[in-house]
C-alpha cells in the first residue's frame, strides 16, 4: 500500500500539469474534461493526504471554472479539512467554501473541526475557519460556534479580531439569540484605535443599521466620536452610511451631525468621501439650506467633470433633491440638457430620469417637445427609453398630469411615426384607453387613427403593427366622428393590408364593419331628410339613438343633437364626392366584397370569421337592390342596418384588474380539475353538422359567379373609388412611391416605415435644445388655460384588494429585537419564542437624565453581563464540546448544582415577566412605540 501510494504521488498530475493541458486542447475540451475528472475520482479515493489534497484542487479548479459538480466529493473534503499540514487543510477549506451549503449532508460533521480551528493558536488556521465560516454558516453552526466567535472578538492579534468581526455579520443573521453573547464585545472594538479593526466593526454596524436603524439609535454618540476623530475616509464613509439612516429617526441627531458633514465636505478631496458627504445631506439632511447649498456647490464639481463616472454621480444627487429642492436642478439645467446628448449610456440614462421628474402639469407639453426632438437624433436603445419615459409618466395615474388630451393624442401619433420606434404595446394601449375613458378626445383619436391607416409606408414596420390595430379599432368604434367615412373605409381595405399579420388584419376587418354600417346608416338618413314629412320624425329618433347610446343624462341631449348635425353634414359631403345616388352605394358593396373575397379562403379562424360576418352582411344589403332598378327598399334595409348599429352601439370602458376576483363563485358549483366524464356526460347529445359552419349559404352560392366576375373586371379597369386615397396621397407623399415610369402594382417595394421627412424646424444643435430647456424647466405658475380639463373616467380606489396575511416574524425582526433587549437593557433573556415581545427599558433608567460621561458607561452597563450570559445561552448538549477555563474542571455534582441554580433564577425571571404582564394588562397601559423606548445621550439635545 505504501509503495503504490508513493507511485501514484510520484507520477500524479499537478494543477499545473492539469491547466497546461487544458489550454492546448483547442477542440477536444470536453472530452479531455471527461478524461480528467475519471483520473480525479481515482486519486481522490487515495489514502495517502497529499494525492487526495492533489485531487481536490484540480476538482475545485474545474468547478469553479467549467461548472462541474463537486457535491460527490463533500466526504473527502471534510477528510482534507482536518490534515495536519496547512497546505492541505487550506485545499480543503478552498473546496468546503466553495461547494458546501445548507443541504449538504456532511456538514454537521465538520463542527468539531470548525472548534478545532478556530481555537488554534495558529492564527492563520483561525482565518481559514473563519472564512469558511462566513460562507457556508448556517443555524446549527452559528449556534454551536458562538461561543469561540464571542472569544474571538477580544483577540489580541488584530488579523484574527477583524475576521471575527465579520463573521459576526454572519452568525447574527443566522442566530438572533447571539447578540445577547457577542454584542457588547463588538460594541467595545468601536474604541479600538487599530484602523483595521475599527473598519471592519464599523462595516458590521453599517449592515446591520440598513436592516432597522432604529434598534440602534443609542449607539450615536460613539459614531459621532468616529466621525469626528477619524481621518480614514474608508471608515468616514461607512460613518456616515451610518448616519445616513439614524439622522431621520432622531431630529436632534441631525442637528448635531449636520457640522462635521459640511466641515468634512470643505476640507476633504477624496471623491469618494466628497460623494458620500453629498448623499448625506442630500437625502438625510434635506432640511439644513446652508448644507444644502454646500452640497449642490460639490456636486456641481462632479457635474462638469469629464469623468462619466463622476457626472452619473452627480446627476443621482439632484435626482435625490428634486422633491424637496427644484431650485438646485434648475441652477444646473444646462449640464443636465447637454447629458442627454453624452457618449456614456448610464449619464444619459441618469439625466433623463432627472427631467422626467421635474415633469408637472404646466410643463408636461414643453419638456416633451425637447424630448422628442432628442431622441429623433438618438440611438435607438435611448431613443426608445426616452419614448418609455414620457409613455410612463403622462399615463401615470390614469394620466393625473395631462390637461390637453388633444395635444397628447396628437403626440402619440407623432411618438409612433419616429425612427426606432419599438413602444408600439405601450402606444397602442393608451390609444385605446384614452378613447374608453375620455370622450371629448374621441374626435382628435380617430383623427391621429386616419392619419395612421391612410399611409402605406407603415404597414411594412412591424413594430407599427400594434399602433396601426389600435388606430383601425379607434377609428371603427368611433367613426361617428371621422369626416370622411369612406376613405376610412379605403384605408382599412387598401390591398397593402396583405402585408398585416392575421390578428391587426381581423381588427381590420371588424372595424371596416362598423365603418359599413355607419355609411349604409348615413346614406338612409340623407334620404330620409330629403322626404318632407320625415325631417321632425328623424331628429327625434336619432337625438333618442344617441342619448341612449352616449349618455344616459338629459342634460347632454342638445349637445348630441349637434354632434347628429355635425356628422351627417360631414357624411352628405362624402357622398356626394362619391356620388350621392343609388350607384355610389352599390359601388361601395362592390369594393368591400371585392375586397375581403381572398379572405375567405384564410387559415385564420377569426380573420376567416370576421370575413364572413361583414360579406354576409353586404349580402344581406344586396338583396334588397334588385339587378337592373334603381329603387331600393329603404325600410328593410334601415332594419337590417339598425340591428347591427344596436349590435356596436354600448360604448366600451376601462375595466379593472381585480374584476374577475369580485365575482362571487355560486354556491354548490365544484370546479373539477379532470374533464375526463365530459365524454360520458354529453354522450346523448348529438351536435348537427351544420353547427360548425363558418358562413350560411346565402354568400357561398354566388361566390364564383359574383366575386370572381368582379375581381377580373376591376382589375383590368380599376374603379375611382378604390384609388381615388392612393392618387391623393401620393400626391402628398412622393417620398414613399416609386418612380413614375412603373405602375403601382409593378412591385410592392416601400422604402422603410416610419423614414420621416427632413424637417427644416428640427434642432441641429445642442446649445439651441438649451435654450428650449430653460423655458420648459423654469419654474412657472400653474397656468389657467381656456379649455378645461376633459372628465376621465377612474375606476373606484378599491381596485386592488386587500389581502391580510399573518406573515412570520423574519429573521431580521428577530435580530432587531435582540439588538434593542441588549441596548435597551431588558432584565428578559429573549429567545427564539419570546423575539416578537416589545423590550422595555428597565426601571433604573425611568425618570433619569445623565451626562455624557454616565450615558456611555451606562449604555455598557446596560449590555449586561455577558460572561454569564454566555454559559447560559448554550444547551447541555454544547457545555460536552467547550474548552473554557475552569470549566473543564468542575465536577459533575457542581454541574448538576450550577445547572439546578440556573433553572431556578431562570423560573424566577419568567414567572416576575408573567406577572408583569398580568399587571400591565389590569392597568390597561397600552405597549409604547420603539421610538419612545430608545434612549439618546443628553449631549445631542
């Protein structure tokens, strides 16, 4: 055995050997991985130390490079943990360090080791417990462990003291009930004169004040010694993170720190400690001007440096000043403006969230126009991040911001045609919501929703796609207010359509439904005015129609009545471009069955279905045009036209989120969650086949002969209707047609969407986007414009409901607790059940007022005793493993006496609780408030 273990030392390969091997493999990685770790699984099962220690470095080096697992391997590494020569012992702690966690089945083995270690008087074995300690601690170690961490922490070599001290991190966090052992210890090194160790104690209070500051306020006078002694700008500054969360519990604490800050902010020139001091004041101190003032002098420093990481640094400290201070931003407009345009992604990223929050009502229009204006020059990840940012704050509270809902309307339209642009959800979401719930922006919607559908270009995006759905919905469920139904009609059924996917195409389709109805509708009223005796007959109806479709109060009638006017005024003009006789309407059902014909053959459902319903409907029309007359049957086909206005007539509203959960489930319904007996269940009901059918009979029998016919006149003849839209806009839109010696349907190439045109207006320079800024970021009285806010419609506040759960007290509750039984002085040992009690300050403190002097032996004092603490925090089990003192050498009778006498107090102190309480609740006292049990030195009034 000795022989081959010496061979295979001998011949083993190193880490060395092992990485060098690695880096010439150029394709064969993998398998050469394979190769080494079988060859690890050997050596790691050696009995000889340094072979197995061997093995285990080169698997903890492929772990942490490759990923391999190493949990096969927890055994021999606690078998390399407890070698006798370091080198070994330091591979195995590397491995345990590395792999081991609170699942690992071995660990409560290595506690013994841990002990072990940790009692060295090698203090390089102390670190390497320590650290292991601090990575892979968990309940049952940071319980067992506590009492050689609390002997740590008043260790007189300072390497070991100040890993102790921050594994105390570690072990409070995992074990509340050891600050009732270690805190006073750690208290004591704040007096520590060794930077290292006051660094390191101060790192500790600095993470556990983040938690809940308030547990230790009482500790302020020995941070305010710190901050005003120390000149370590590392300490200074975990100082004053500190600070940072005890000055707005306690008044008197901010006045008092407020001039070492400012003093420090004068003489230091470390950026570091500079910023620090910024923060401070900036987000604790808000409320001293002269700091303030101070403050935003530094952080103009930071603004005009050429270092980005400086200027980010800046830009977040007037972000935090915006609330409270405007003015200190607008001292700094010019820098914030110019780093909208800076080469650094986060500085630009920072000064967007700056302006952004100086948004209000009376300037919301101005500051989106600068915004606008850059990210048409930006790239497109910020371009779309300014977009983000105005979507987000104008719809902010059911858009609480937004006065002119016309001109926001209009800028979304504007946002959408802008190069880069990717927010087409968020577009089309509060296109639609907009329209739900405000009504007098209805008409400026399906005006921007016209805009929209008429351009060709845009159908070739697909990040419009969703902006061109929402516009085709607006546009169809509002149509009563477009002034030009039926090139709405054109827009919608334009053969560039094709190039929709099928779900914005069904859209379409449904909404050139509602514009069909609307122009049939509008056809027959004209006709009806005509007739003498059914002008007073039609005002009345139609006033009646829409009342009830609008709104249900009287007091809207008249201005209904002139919308009525207004749009069949429009509607006439229409008409009578295209015609205002019997033709033009026929001419109209032509175009639309000529139209939506290839549709019918689609593989979408809803598209095929939506198709249908609206062909069936011209069908419907056609009957009651009889071939070759020119008389129409007005009152059926009024009949037919009016169900299906009743059909769209409801207006749709904003629904909330929480709507589904407001429905109370009926009593004795039982959801199952296996519809297996469905089958059983229906097995006597027999469907008919032709319930399945997407369409009736009534179009499929002239399909071939109508439809067909049609198409192959009108493509040798195209009709005026149909490109009369196309003629006009390319009139207007040379830009995005081809050339004039190719027809229109020669080919199907557009240049790219959204290519706006150049625009003599726009912004070249920088200085001059200043110059905007300044008007839009001044401060300015709340302007009182003509047009008053229009009524949106809010859900009730009670969308989200409340849902009240008794969540169990968290380990940082816990740990909170024990920090203010300690601090406060509570005669109450707690443990893990009594943590959720409120510790009361005890009776030696009520009605007293102390020095400074006193106060701070009295806050020690206050600590307890925590030598015989700590011989009672352990459980029999744990006295077997400790190595103290005298200890070791009692006898079990004393042991057995000791552990009845602390039996006894222990009763003692429970049943004097119990009956305190008892007391307290006859009395009726209620439990004060932490605030009012933590004790501040008189020094800081």
């Amino acid at each position: 055995m000795a022989g081959s273990s010496l061979m295979e030392t001998l011949f083993q390969r190193t880490l060395d050997d092992l990485i060098k091997a690695l880096r010439l493999q150029l394709l064969g990685e993998s398998a050469f991985i394979s190769k080494a770790m079988d060859e690890i699984r050997r050596e790691i099962k050696s009995t000889d130390p340094q072979t197995k220690s061997t093995a285990l470095q080169k698997l903890s080096y492929l772990s942490s490079l490759h990923g391999i697992d190493m949990n096969w391997a927890a055994f021999h590494v606690v078998e390399v943990m407890s070698a006798s020569r370091f080198a070994q012992k330091k591979i195995g702690y590397l491995a345990a360090s590395q792999s081991f966690h609170e699942a690992t089945p071995v660990l409560l083995l290595i506690t013994n080791q841990l002990r072990k270690d940790l009692t060295s008087t090698n203090e390089f074995e102390v670190s390497l417990a320590l650290d292991c300690l601090s990575r892979i601690a968990t309940i049952d170690l940071a319980r067992d462990l506590t009492p050689e961490i609390f002997t740590l922490l008043s260790s007189t070599k300072p390497f070991v003291r100040k890993k102790a001290i921050s594994v105390v991190l570690r072990v409070f966090g995992k074990f509340p009930d050891a600050v009732r052992v270690c805190f006073k210890r750690l208290v004591e090194n704040l007096d520590s004169s060794d930077p290292r160790i006051l660094s390191a104690v101060v790192g500790v209070f600095c993470e556990l004040t983040s938690q809940d500051p308030r547990s230790y306020l009482p500790l302020a006078p020995e941070f305010y010694r710190i901050l005003a002694d120390s000149k370590n700008n590392w300490v200074l500054i975990k100082v004053l993170k500190v600070f940072k969360n005890l000055a707005p519990l306690e008044p008197r604490l901010a006045r008092k720190i407020v001039e070492p800050i400012t003093e420090h902010m004068r003489r230091t020139d470390a950026k570091s400690l500079m910023f620090e001091c910024i923060r401070t004041v900036v987000t604790s101190l808000s409320d001293f001007e002269s700091a303030v003032k101070l403050a935003v002098e530094r952080t103009r420093e930071f603004l005009v440096d050429d270092d980005p990481n400086l200027k980010y640094l800046g830009l977040h400290a007037l972000s935090i000043l915006v609330p409270k201070h405007t003015w200190a931003v607008l001292e700094n407009k010019e820098v914030v403006i110019m780093s909208l345009s800076d080469v650094d992604p986060n500085v630009k990223l920072e000064s967007l969230r700056l302006v952004m929050a100086m948004v209000y009502d009376n300037n919301v229009a101005e500051i989106c126009r600068v915004l606008v204006n850059i990210a048409i020059k930006s790239d497109p990840e910020f371009c779309n991040e300014i977009l983000g940012s105005i979507l987000a704050t104008c719809g902010e509270n059911v858009y609480e911001i937004v006065i002119d809902f016309d001109w926001y309307v209009s800028l979304l339209g504007e946002m959408s045609r802008i190069p880069h642009c990717q927010k087409g959800e968020d577009i089309e979401t509060q296109l639609i919501d907009i329209g739900m719930r405000v009504k007098d922006a209805r008409p400026t919607l399906v005006m921007v929703g016209r805009d929209l559908l008429i351009d060709p270009a845009l159908l070739g995006n697909p990040f419009m796609h969703r902006i061109l759905s929402a516009a085709a919905w607006v546009s169809g469920e509002y149509v009563q207010f477009s002034g030009k139904p039926f090139e709405l009609l054109e827009a919608l059924l334009q053969p560039r359509c094709n190039l929709l996917p099928p779900s914005v195409r069904a859209v379409y389709v449904q909404s050139a439904f509602k514009v069909s109805a609307f122009c049939l509708n509008s056809y027959i009223q004209e006709q009806y005015v005509e007739s003498s005796s059914y002008v007073d007959t039609l005002t009345e109806n139609d006033s009646e129609s829409i009342s009830t479709r609008d709104c249900q109060d009287a007091s809207n009638l008249r201005e209904q009545v002139e919308t009525l006017s207004r749009v069949q005024t429009c509607t006439s003009a229409s008409l009578e471009d295209n015609g205002s006789s019997i033709g033009s309407i026929v001419e109209l059902l032509d175009f639309v069955q000529f139209s939506l014909g290839p549709l019918t053959w689609s593989h979408d459902v809803e598209l095929l279905e939506r198709s249908r319903n609206l062909l069936n409907f011209i069908e419907l029309i056609r009957q009651q045009i009889p071939d070759g007359s020119s008389e129409m049957k007005l009152a059926e086909i009024s009949k037919i036209v009016e169900l299906v206005l009743d059909a769209f007539s409801d207006d749709f509203g904003p629904i909330s989120i929480n709507a589904q959960e407001r429905v109370p489930i009926p009593e004795g319904l039982i959801f199952k969650e296996n519809l297996d007996d469905l089958e059983m269940i229906c097995s006597d009901t027999q469907l008919p086949e032709s319930s399945f059918s997407f369409g009736s009979s009534l179009y499929e029998e002239r399909v071939d002969s109508s439809i067909l016919s049609q198409r192959s006149q009108q493509e040798s003849e195209p009709s005026n209707a149909t490109t009369s839209l196309l003629s006009e806009h390319r009139k207007r839109h040379g830009l995005y047609y081809l050339p004039s010696d190719k027809t229109d349907d020669a080919s199907n190439d557009y240049p790219p969407a959204n290519e706006l045109k150049l625009q003599d207006h726009l912004d070249d320079d920088a200085a001059h986007l200043v110059k905007l800024a300044e008007r839009s970021l001044a401060l300015k009285k709340k302007s009182t414009s003509a047009k008053p806010r229009p009524v949106v419609v809010r859900l009730d506040e009670g969308d989200e409901l409340p849902v009240t759960r008794k969540k169990p007290q968290s380990k940082d509750e816990q740990l909170s607790d024990a920090v203010r039984n300690v601090l406060v002085g509570s005669d109450v040992m707690p443990t893990s059940s009594q943590t959720n009690q409120s510790s009361k300050p005890s009776s030696r403190r009520k009605g007293k007022e102390k020095q400074n002097a006193d106060n701070l032996s009295e806050s020690k004092e206050n600590l307890g005793d925590v030598e015989e603490q700590s011989n009672t925090v352990d459980t029999s089990s744990r006295r077997t493993h400790r190595r103290h003192g005298k200890e070791g050498k009692q006898s079990s009778h004393e042991k057995r006496s000791e552990k009845k006498d602390q039996v006894h107090k222990k009763g003692k102190r429970m049943s004097s609780q119990q009956h305190s309480r008892h007391k307290a609740k006859q009395s009726g006292d209620a439990s004060l408030p932490v605030a009012s049990q933590t004790v501040i030195p008189d020094f800081l009034l």
